[in-house]
DNA sequence: TCCTTGTTTATAATTATTCTAAAGAAGATT
DNA sequence: AATCTTCTTTAGAATAATTATAAACAAGGA
C-alpha cells in the first residue's frame, strides 16, 4: 500500500506541489497491485470514476509529462494516435496485440539480452526497447 | 532503376488505379539507391521538389496507406507527433537519435538474435522490432 | 464515344495536444 | 492568522496531424 506521503514526496521530486488535484492522479496512477498502460484520456477518465472528483484535462497532461520527465513514467514507442504511457518504469519490452490495440508487459528476463553490434560515432545508447506485435 | 512499369504494377496490388500523381509518388519512394524513412510531410514536399508536380496531401495520405497495408511500406514505432514510415520492408530495426530526432536503419544482423520466453495463448509473433534511443 | 467506377482536390471535420490568461490555492514571512 | 508571492487549475482557444466530404475529373471497359 504506497502512502499518501509518498505521492507528495513524488510531486515533490517532480517540481509540483502537492495540489488535491495531482495526490488524486497519483492515486490513480501509483496506488494498485499491478502496474498498467495507459492513455491521457483513459486517466483522465479514471481519475473521475475512481476518486469521483473531476479534474482538467490540461492537468493530466502537465502531471504526467513532469512524472514522464522525472522518470516515474515511461512512455511507450508504438504506433498509435494516442500516446501510451507505463507504470512500470523499469527496464522492459512490450507486446501489442494489434488486432484488440492491447499491450502487454514482457519481463526483461522474458526477451534474451540484445547484442547491438553498431555503433554512430559520439552517440550513446539510451535505451533499448522491444516491440512484439502479435496476431490471430 | 525501378521502371514505371513496376510501379504500375505495385499499383494495381494495392488496388490502385496508375494515375500520374500516384506514379510521381511512387518515383519519390522507390526510384532511389538507399531507402529512406519519410513521414506524410515529408513525401508531400518531396514529390513537389523532386517532380515538379504537385499532389494533394490527401492523395499522398489515401497512396501511402494502400501501400503501406499492401506490405510495400512499413510503419516504424516510434514515439512523435507524425507517423514515420520507411521504404525498407524487411525485418529490421531503428536507431533513433532522440536530439535530432533522426532515424537510422540498424540491419537485422547488427542485432544479435532475440528469443521471446513468453507466449500468450491463442495468438503468434508477427513481428519483432527493436528501437534503440541514442543520446549524447 | 459513352458509361460506370475510381480519383483528385480543396476544404471542412475530427482528434490529440499545447497554450493562455484569469481566478484560485500553496507556502513563506511576519 | 494576515499578507504576499509564486505556482496551479481551469475552460476555452490555438495548433497540428489525420480523416472525411463532395464536386469536378480521369481511367478503363463495352
């Protein structure tokens, strides 16, 4: 169970004061059993159905872009108009199921270590990152 | 050298009837030496410059897709406000220089082999796909 | 040539995202 | 607590990518 003290320090590290509003996104966002994928709208959505209280859109949008820039969300690289985002910042892939547009965690230990035998001359590598698409 | 009649033909398995804005978009992707990855923009301005001519951005938009569904353009995952596509159809994946927001081809052999150690019932892999950001 | 069907085009509509500016809340200082 | 400054929320406007529309036009077959 993450404590409300620990949103606010969150906010805290992310340069946001903790506002009613942001603690209820947090809620939303770091306050389950299992991580899980979404979009802003889909939060924006939650945040309303699961604390009952509404908040504005541009609100979401500024929170998690800030929680994105921290590190406390991970955005993830897929071919979509909508912009999905990660709870699970730690180092992992993804399926996505195109038929259902559903994704779904792939443990780092589930995908064998990736050798990337190239190199661009004064560029480091960043992150890696694996996308399984799956079908029928 | 690609000939027109080739791009005829890619054409007619889209579905596609040959018309001249649909051939000058097909000169612009694949009458060249290397491929190359190119968003809707990108293609439309290209087509003006290098043809001459000029084709509306739905022309390019309604072309790209049939192609793109036909199997002779694929989509690259990535994370951007536009939709990249590259003319390389094979199995490969993406460096993606995240401060130039440039991409750059990374064959197939220059990622070592990926094992996926995870199923998920009733459905298979289509693709696998690897996008490794770079930084400074 | 005529006819049917598919295509192009400019423009409108839609959708995701970002910006703006005014009203309100947080935190520090006294 | 009263006050002050700075940050935040919000609705709505602005922007940008993409898709839809409908009228003028072109392709291909009879």
């Amino acid at each position: 169970m993450t404590s409300k003290q620990e949103f606010i320090e969150k906010l805290r590290n992310s340069s946001l004061r903790p506002t009613k509003q942001r603690i209820n996104i947090c809620e939303v966002l770091f306050n389950r059993d299992k991580t899980f994928h979404f979009t802003i709208n889909d939060l924006f959505n939650l945040v309303k159905d699961e604390t009952g209280e509404k908040v504005s859109l541009a609100t979401v949008y500024n929170t998690v872009h800030a929680f994105h820039k921290k590190g406390y969300l991970k955005e993830i690289p897929i071919n979509s108009n909508q912009t999905y985002f990660d709870t699970n910042v730690t180092d992992h892939h993804h399926f996505f199921d195109v038929k259902e547009e559903k994704l779904i965690d792939l443990k780092n230990e589930d995908v064998g270590p990736i050798e990337i035998q190239k190199s661009i001359p004064g560029k480091k590598i960043k992150s890696v990152e694996v996308l399984v698409k799956l079908e029928d």
